[in-house]
C-alpha cells in the first residue's frame, strides 16, 4: 500500500508540474456495481470521504469510520485470530 501511494503520489506531482490533467478511472465507489468488493475499489467513498490510500494527500476528507460497508461474513470462512 504504501508503495502504490509513493507511486500515485510521484506521478500526481509529475503531471502536475507538466500542467497535464490525470484522471482517475476508480475515483470513487459504485454501488450500482453490486454487493461484495466490486462496487468498492474506488480511491474515495461515494460520500467523497478519502479511503487509506489518498488520506495523506487529502487529510481534510478522511472519514469518521470506515469508507465501505460492513458484510457479513459466515463464522466459518473467518480468520481465526
């Protein structure tokens, strides 16, 4: 994680000192793409609060609590801790 955010990071700076626009293809999350991880992988919360990896960059919209929804997980294909 920390090497995909140097790495966002980096290129983030690049292109902005070269005056071109990045775009995000995942920037948020969409729900619409169903239940489970799939609607899930975007850098920000459909709520625009700042997942893990774009806190740094963006301290004023980390979130409260978690960005993604809780599932329920069946007993028995959790880790056991």
């Amino acid at each position: 994680m920390q090497r995909a955010r140097g790495l966002l990071g980096q290129r983030m700076r690049q292109f902005g000192a070269n005056n071109v626009t990045m775009f995000f293809f995942e920037a948020f999350d969409e729900s619409w793409k169903g239940a489970g991880a799939k609607g899930h992988w975007g850098l920000f919360s459909e709520k625009c609060t700042a997942k893990l990896a774009m806190q740094e960059l963006y301290p004023e919209l980390k979130p409260s609590g978690p960005t993604s929804p809780a599932y329920n997980v069946p007993a028995s294909t959790r880790e056991a801790k």
